[in-house]
C-alpha cells in the first residue's frame, strides 16, 4: 500500500536516479512502519495504564 503510493507519486522514478537499490528502499520502508508500530503499542499500553488497566497472568 505504501509503496503503491510511492509508484503514483513518482518517489520511486526519482530514487531510481540514487545509489539506493531494491533491498535498501524496502528495509527504510520495513523500518519506518516496524517504529511507528512500536510507538503506537507503547502508547496504547500506557494509554490504558493511565486508565486503570491492570493485566492478570503472564505476559508470556
């Protein structure tokens, strides 16, 4: 979905242009969206903290 959003933009024609090859556009797109993951789940986790959440059991 991403990358097809690059492909309408042209984003992808212009880094054709750059030294960055296949592997290293889609590991800086792969690592965007595994940071941006882990900030929300972090901020979900102490979004319910704050709520009074408290989880029972393992974590495991």
């Amino acid at each position: 979905m991403i990358l097809g959003r690059e492909v309408r933009q042209g984003t992808l024609r212009r880094l054709r242009l750059t030294r960055l090859g296949s592997a290293g556009l889609l590991g800086g797109v792969t690592l965007a969206q595994m940071l941006v993951a882990t900030v929300q789940t972090v901020l979900i986790f102490l979004g319910a903290l704050a709520v009074g959440y408290h989880a029972q059991g393992s974590i495991v």
